[in-house]
C-alpha cells in the first residue's frame, strides 16, 4: 500500500507539472490564467490590428495612419488614448512626423534607417523609448504615452505625450498652517516628485519606480537620500513592495495596510501626508517617502510614536511657542485616552478621591440619570462618534454646520431629559476636543480605539484597570517596529542626542545631529554658538 500511495503521489505530481508546462496554462499572479504577451510583428497593420482587438475596439483607442503616396513602404501608426495625453503635444508630434515622411520620400531612405532617424535625432517631443513586446507597448498607452510603429520594423517608439485634465497644485486641504508654504501634492506622480524636487536639488536624492498592480499597474515611486537614508530601510521597503500581489491599487491606503508592521496594532507604523515640505523634511531626516500615482497622500516610513506629534509648523515659528504646542499635543493624547475612564473609575469606585464638593455636585447631576457611568459614557461617545462620521459623509456646505448644531442640541437635550448628566457632556465634549489636536489623524484613531478598551477596564476594576490597560498598551508599544527602527525611539532604546526634538523643539542652532535610528549620515549642520548681539566697542 505504502509504495501505491508513493506512485499515486508521483504521477498527480507529474500530471500537475505537464499541465503548468502547456501554453494557456500557466498561473497569472492575477490568480487567473495569464496570457502571453506576443513581441511586435514587422507587419505595421498586424500590430495595429492585434491592438484594436485586444481592446475590442475600445471607443477612447486612437489609431492613425500616415504614409506618402511616392513612398509606400515608409508608413507608420500611431496609437494613443483619448484623455491621457497632451493634445498640444500630440499635434505637434503630428505635424513634424507628416514633415519627415515628406523627406523620406525624397531620399532614399529605407524603412530601418527612417525608424532610427525618428528614434535618434528627428522627434522633439518629451522622452522616448524603444518597444518590443505588446504588454510594454499597452502598459504605455495608458500612462499616457504616444506609440509609433513603422512598417518593416519589430520595435516601436514610446513618445512621452502624458497630459489631459489634471487637478493643479492646491493649499492641503486636511494639513493646514498658518506660517509655511501653502502648496499640497496633487493626484499626478510626475508632478509630486518635482515638488519634492524643487525643495532638494541635490544629485543624492534617488527616485526608484515601480509598476504595482496586476489590472491596474500603478506607478509607485520610492524617493530617498543616497547618503542620508540607512541601506537597510530601502531594502526592506524595496522588499516589502516587490512581494506584493494585487489586482490593483487605487490610492496610497492600500500600500500602507499591505507593508506596514504590526497589521492589528491602533498605533500606526507609516505617515501619510498632503505637504511636500514635510516629505522634503523626512528625506532630510532619512526617512523614506514613497509616492502612488492617483493620491495625494505620500507614505513616510520609518515612522515612530513621537513624530506622530510634530508639525510642519513646528519648525516654521520660534522654538518656544512650537515647544509650548507640542507639549499640549502630548497633554491632548493622554486626555483623550484617558479621561473618560478617569471619571467612569473616580464616579464609581474612587469617590473618596474627589473634593467634598465636587462629589455633592456631581452627586446631586447623577440623581435622576437611569443608566450607569459607563453605559451613560458610552451612549455620549458613539453618539459623537455618529455625529463626526455625518459631518464627514455630508455635503462641505452643510456638514460643519450638522456636526456642531446636532452636537450642541443633543448634549442640551440629553441633560434636559435626564439620560446623562452635565458633567459626562463636558467631559466627552472636552475629550473629543482634545482629539483634534493631534496632528496625525491615525494616531488620533488610535487614542480613540483605546479609549473604549480603557472605559470597559474603569467600569469593572477601576484605576487597576486603567492602570493594567496602559502597561499592556506600554509593553505594546516598547515591542512595534517600523521598518525595522525602533517604535518609541529615541526614548527606548534611550538615544540622549536625539531628545532635542521630541517633547520639545531646541533651536535650529542647537540641532546639528540627525536621528541616529534613522540616518547613516549623523551631521545635519557644523556645531554653531548661539548667535549674539555685536560687542559696542568693536561696533
């Protein structure tokens, strides 16, 4: 029996192989069945043909022929589709094309030498590059590229014609300042990198693309710099994003869900941003930005927990007010983690622990009020909740507008009714208030997740249980990795060099080190002395 099962075994195994050896067989990294893509034929109207059928004569597919009467082995297609290149552009190509034919004419030129004078020195228009497969020449056509393919000749030219309706260079809309530049990544990939561009003009900033997407082929850049950035993150980065396979990818969020660490962690590992001063300003860190065509939001990885609380602005204003700010965004999270199971665990084991008059006063609100502390919090938070999701879902005109009045209305309803007290609308209204403050929308999830977990643990042990959740959620966060750095780096492990920008901002003077965990290259600046008003006798 053991040496029937062995043959069996062998011989589903070799069928299996056979049938992955026949053509048409083979499994696509789509998970369907993947089609061969055949090389460009000599024959000029078999490749035109082949390109109306594969796309079934699609409505915004443009093919045009040119040729000259005189000449009829100098003919030529082009291929492009309507909406995705620059008409501007197109008609000039067009034109010099008709202008070369009629030269050609005249010569006595054969169809391999008219090809490499178009290649080489004739075609103004943007980049070109050579073709000899059909799945390359389609993946340019819907970049937004113009084909060219001339009788008599296996490979055709790609012509950089990208255009068409774009959104222009606008103020971010989710990242406001109110000192710093104003302008904000768009939705086009070649017009965010020269953004970044225009911010470091140095030869060490590298710009590595990628095709990611196996319907859509998303173009994903990965900009950093050479001698700044630690190998080991832009390998890891590199390897992270060569392993995905997907169908396709629409917008930056699906990028960061498949490479980031710690998938079921609240604490994000990866920042998105709208602002190119502040992807210029990682790249100077050593951090990498990578950026998906169709989104304006970039990823900046590695990140860790205290940059989640640094602002653009930070950097723009003096040293002081920007420390001053970043202290109370620190204060805001721990407020809007902690502070309605605070008052949950003070309400109904601590009571001991509040002033004589505070305790009748909020003795004397819970009098009438049915529901317990946590259910009573509970019911204010997700209708806060509720209420910021509509504001969100709303119409700009009117969403604001819901979002405030139904807020203010329901919380004076709810006390007026007797379903909650005064003192939980306070302390919900302040928590959510708090919760703006963050400047990173994900870390401002994150303390709102916990702070459901945290009101759960007040209502059954209390400060124990508030205690016990935040070493969990300590242990949690001294144990992430981004990328391989450090999650609560420079804190643990402790880099002291590097605590000039974490609760506080030093002057820009006294910041001459780079983030250890993160750059190879330590020296931002040579060391400076505090400037100094000029000496009288010598003025």
């Amino acid at each position: 029996m053991g040496i029937f099962r062995k043959w069996l075994t062998h011989r589903r195994i070799h069928q299996q192989q056979q049938q992955q050896q026949q053509p048409g067989n083979d499994p696509s990294p789509a998970g369907g069945q993947a089609q061969q893509m055949p090389l460009l034929s000599m024959d000029l109207d078999a490749n035109v043909e082949w390109i109306r059928t594969r796309l079934e004569a699609s409505p915004d597919l443009i093919l045009r022929h040119l040729s000259h009467p005189q000449r009829p082995d100098l003919r030529l297609a082009l291929a492009y589709i309507d909406g995705l290149v620059d008409t501007v552009a197109l008609q000039h190509m067009i034109a010099e094309l008709f202008q070369l034919i009629e030269l050609g004419a005249g010569s006595p030129m054969n169809a391999a030498g008219f090809y490499q004078s178009l290649l080489n020195r004739k075609l103004t228009v943007g980049s070109l590059r050579e073709i000899e497969d059909m799945e390359s020449l389609l993946i340019c056509m819907f970049n937004g590229a113009t084909i060219v393919m001339v009788q008599g000749n296996r490979l055709a030219i790609s012509a950089d014609t990208i255009g068409g309706e774009m959104r222009g260079v606008e103020e971010p809309s989710t990242q406001t300042v109110i000192r710093g530049p104003k302008e904000g990544f768009t939705e086009n990939l070649r017009t965010n990198t020269a953004l970044i561009r225009r911010k470091i003009k140095s030869p060490d900033l590298r710009i590595d693309t990628k095709l990611i997407g196996k319907q859509t082929h998303t173009n994903v850049a990965i900009l950093y710099l050479k001698d700044v950035v630690k190998n080991q993150y832009v390998e890891e980065v590199h390897k992270r994003l060569d392993a995905i396979q997907i169908d396709g990818i629409l917008e930056s969020g699906y990028i960061e869900e498949l490479i980031q660490d710690s998938t079921f962690s609240p604490f994000p590992t990866i920042q998105n941003t709208e602002r190119p001063d502040t992807a210029a300003a990682a790249l100077l860190e050593g951090q990498i930005v990578i950026i998906v065509d169709g989104t304006p939001f970039v990823l900046i990885a590695p990140f860790t927990f205290f940059k989640f609380f640094q602002s653009s602005e930070d950097y723009y204003q003096r040293y002081d007010i920007a420390s001053f700010l970043r202290i109370i965004r620190f204060v805001s999270f721990i407020v809007a983690m902690l502070l309605p199971s605070l008052y949950i665990a003070t309400t109904t084991f601590h009571q001991e622990m509040l002033p004589a008059t505070l305790l009748i006063s909020l003795a004397a609100q819970r009098e009438g009020v049915p529901f317990p502390a946590l259910l009573e919090a509970m019911l204010m938070e997700i209708t806060f909740e509720v209420l910021r999701e509509a504001g969100v879902r709303m119409p700009r005109v009117i969403g604001s507008a819901i979002s405030i009045v139904g807020a203010l209305v329901l919380g004076q309803a709810a006390v007026q009714a007797g379903l909650v007290s005064a003192a939980m609308v306070i302390v919900v209204s302040f928590t959510a208030i708090a919760s703006f403050v963050i400047p990173s929308v994900n870390m401002s999830a994150a303390a709102r997740l916990i702070r459901f977990t945290l009101m759960l643990l007040a209502a059954t042990l209390g400060l124990f249980g508030i205690m016990s959740g935040l070493m969990v959620v300590l242990i949690h966060l001294a144990g992430l990795r981004s990328f391989g750095a450090p999650y609560l780096a420079p804190i643990s492990p402790l880099i002291p060099g590097n605590l000039k920008d974490i609760f506080i901002r030093v002057p820009w003077w006294a910041m001459v080190k780079r983030p250890l965990f993160l750059s190879q290259n330590q020296n931002r600046q040579p060391r400076m002395h505090k400037p100094s008003p000029p000496d009288d006798n010598n003025s």
